[in-house]
C-alpha cells in the first residue's frame, strides 16, 4: 500500500472522504493482484475543481482487466471505459462516479 494513501486516513477532511470512498468499495484489496497505487491531487492535498481520486495499476492482460472493471463497476453512475494509447503503450481508463467524487479514474497499462 502505498504511504500516500495510508496518510489520507488522517488527512484533511476530503482525504478523509477519499479514503473512506476507497475503503469502501475495496478497490486496493480486491485489486491488488494488478498492484493499485492512489495518485493525483487529492493524495497530495491538492485540490483544484473537479479534483477526482486516480488509482492506476499493472495489468499483463487488458482484457481481463477491463471485463473485472466492468463487472465490478459498470453499473456505477457515469461509468465510462476508454482504450487508449499513451507512451506507446496500451492502456485501460474507466471512469465512474461514487459518494463525494465525481470521478473515480482508474488505468491499467499493458506491460
């Protein structure tokens, strides 16, 4: 787990709601085989409109990462998947909304 993430626990109060966000849904343990990390703005007590929580991972195979996305949060208020190219590699962005954040983003680039 990350230390970012463990020290939104005791943060300010949008880490706080982050992290009980995050706790809730189960993301890192459910995930974990694809390695998760929290990053972006609100880890780092930066918050500019429209902040949302990013978590990217590791992912061999996209496609099973992609249909574990879906099953698991298709049915999320704008739930959004994207293929994309970036740095030349193949990667998975989905989007959705939950609780106080307007946006969960999630990656898996393909290594």
């Amino acid at each position: 787990m990350n230390h970012l993430y463990e020290r939104m626990k005791n943060g300010s109060a949008k880490q706080r709601r982050a992290y009980e966000a995050i706790e809730r849904l189960g993301i890192l343990s459910q995930y974990r085989s694809f390695q998760p990390v929290v990053c972006g703005t609100v880890p780092i007590g930066v918050y500019v409109v429209n902040s949302d929580l990013d978590i990217i991972m590791e992912a061999y195979h996209l496609p099973l990462l992609e249909h574990s996305l879906i099953n698991d949060y298709g049915r999320m208020a704008g739930f959004q998947l994207q293929r994309k190219m970036i740095r030349e590699r193949k990667v998975v962005k989905v989007n959705f909304s939950y609780g106080n954040f307007n946006s969960f983003k999630k990656s898996g680039p393909e290594r």
